[in-house]
C-alpha cells in the first residue's frame, strides 16, 4: 500500500473547463439572489458533494464551493484564487505585510518618484535669488567641514495598498514601490485595503480583523494638500465597487464607489497606480469602473505610467 499525498488527490479534484465550455455556463443573475439561493441551499443539503451544478461542493459548475467554476460565485474553502470570478469568499484569510526593505530593483523607481520633489523645488525656486553655500573653510591651518542634511522629498503622500487574492501575483513590483516611496518621501503614511475602499483600512495585515482605521477618520487626520496613490490591480467583481453589501468578504453598508468618491473630494490629487499590463485592462470591468470614478488617472505600474502619475499629481 501506498499513500497517496492529500494535495495530490485534492488537484484531481480541481474542475478544468474550456473556454468554450466556460462561456456556457451563465451566471444566476443578481448578488441578492446568489445570496438568498445560497441560504436555501445551506439549509436543504446534507452531506459533502463533488461535481454538478446546484449543490455546496468541489469540482463543479456550482456558484457554490471550491475549485470548480462559475462566473459569479460564493468560494467556500478554496486557499486561493483561481478564475478571479469570487462575489463573496467564505474563508478568513490572512495576508502578509508589504516588505519596505527591498532594495533590488527600486533605484529606477526612486528616480521617477522623484519628480514630485523636483518639481516642487523648481516652482520654489522661481523668482528666488541664487545663494552661495560654503562647503568648508581654512581655520588655523585646519579645514572646518560644513555637514548639511540629506535632502528629503518634502511632499506629502497617503499610499493605500490592495492587499490579498489577485495582488498576490504582484507582490515584487508593489514591494518595490513601496521600498522606493519609503526612502523618498520624507511625510508619507500607508494603509492597506482589499479590493475596493470601504469605512475601513489597517496598517498591519496581521491584526487586520481587531486594528483597523475607520475610513473617515483618514480623511479627517491628513490635510487636502496631501497627494494619494492607490496601489491595486482593481481585479474584483464589479458589485465590490457599486452595491453595498457586495464586499467579497463583510457587508459593506455603504458602496466602495462612494468611499472613492470622498477620497476624491478629500485629495484632488490622486492617482492609481495599476499592476496588471495596461493592454489587459479593456477585459476586467471592474478596472474600466474604477477608472471612471479616478477620472482616467489610472496608469500602469511601469516606469513610464510612474512618470506620467507623478506629472499628474503636481498639476
């Protein structure tokens, strides 16, 4: 006898469909009724079930269970994603902080960070009379070394992180955002979200369930004149962004389209800074829905859309 590994048997388990096969199946129609069907369903079935179309179970085409498919679901006991299709997930996961240490690939970055300080130097400088600065002088036959303080980049910035699901993919380039945006920004506070904004943030991934900020709190604490940057692939369903309750994982009272709209109001300069390649975007409608409600100032997290958001937010 042999044992076969459970993580083994639980891939033979996982449903893979064409996508033609895919395209068949049709969604129940509405996040209210998905809800009230999952109801019933919890209250009608009574045992484990694997495959098919109706029940709570794995492998198949139900909008209930794991490692099946359908294009709006409840994902119950899944450890990840897989379509990007989940309405609601089931599950208490647990993300990891972001690492502000990185250090590999954030030097170019730094630089297109810093066009916020440079042009806010220059703006300064207009008009002003040049100043000659001594860098040391002879002092009975010593030399007096005149120490100046690196400069800092003297703008304020608010980050707000996606966190979890599909950021996970892209969790090298937005650690190298935030290891560059660390080291250049002199006044800068970050906060993570999920998905969408809500009444909620969190500073620490690990007690995101019991340490949280209210939202509202935010934009009260930090002056207008700050510059905020999203940081998401805005990969979700779209009733995460215009229904309330459609919050993948709690019941938002409130829709995350109206929280982005404060944050707007709040900060009129802001942009979102996007890691999914750009020419991708047109196939997600929650990213042409979020990018609505940013005015356009969505721009890839490239060097180039860096460049462009930063030029963006010193208008």
């Amino acid at each position: 006898m042999v044992e076969i590994p459970a993580e083994w048997l639980k891939k033979l388990a996982e449903k893979y469909l064409t996508e033609e096969e895919k395209k068949m199946i049709e969604a129940m129609g509405g996040l209210d009724k998905l809800l009230e069907t999952l109801r019933q369903r919890l209250a009608e079935q009574k045992g484990r079930h694997q495959g098919g179309s109706k029940w709570i179970g794995t492998a198949g085409t139900s909008p209930f269970g794991a490692y099946g498919y359908n294009p709006e679901g409840v994902r119950i006991g899944q450890d990840e994603s897989r379509h990007k299709r989940a309405v609601k997930v089931w599950d208490r996961r647990e993300f990891k902080d972001l690492d502000d240490r990185v250090e590999l690939g954030t030097r170019n970055i730094k630089v297109a960070l810093r066009r916020l300080r440079q042009v806010r130097a220059h703006r300064r400088a207009r008009g002003a009379r040049p100043r000659r600065h001594h860098q040391g002088r002879a002092h009975k036959g010593y030399l007096d070394i005149l120490m100046r303080p690196e400069r800092h980049n003297a703008v304020k910035v608010l980050l707000f992180f996606d966190i979890g699901g599909s950021m996970d993919w892209h969790i090298k380039a937005t650690e190298e955002l935030f290891s560059a945006a660390r080291s250049e920004f002199k006044h800068m506070e970050h906060f993570y979200f999920h998905n969408c904004l809500y009444e909620r943030v969190w500073k620490e991934n690990r007690r995101r369930w019991n340490d949280t900020t209210p939202t509202f709190d935010v934009l009260h604490t930090y002056p207008h004149d700050y510059k905020v940057i999203f940081v998401g692939d805005a990969a979700m369903s779209p009733y995460e962004i215009v229904a309330p309750g459609g919050s993948v994982e709690h019941f938002n009272e409130e829709a995350g389209q109206l929280w982005m709209e404060r944050v707007m109001r709040t900060y009129p300069a802001s942009v979102w800074l996007n890691p999914t390649p750009e020419g991708e975007w047109e196939h997600t409608q929650s990213i042409g829905l979020l990018r609505q409600i940013m005015g356009g100032r969505m721009y890839p997290l490239t060097l180039e859309g860096l460049d462009q958001a930063m030029r963006e937010l010193v208008r």
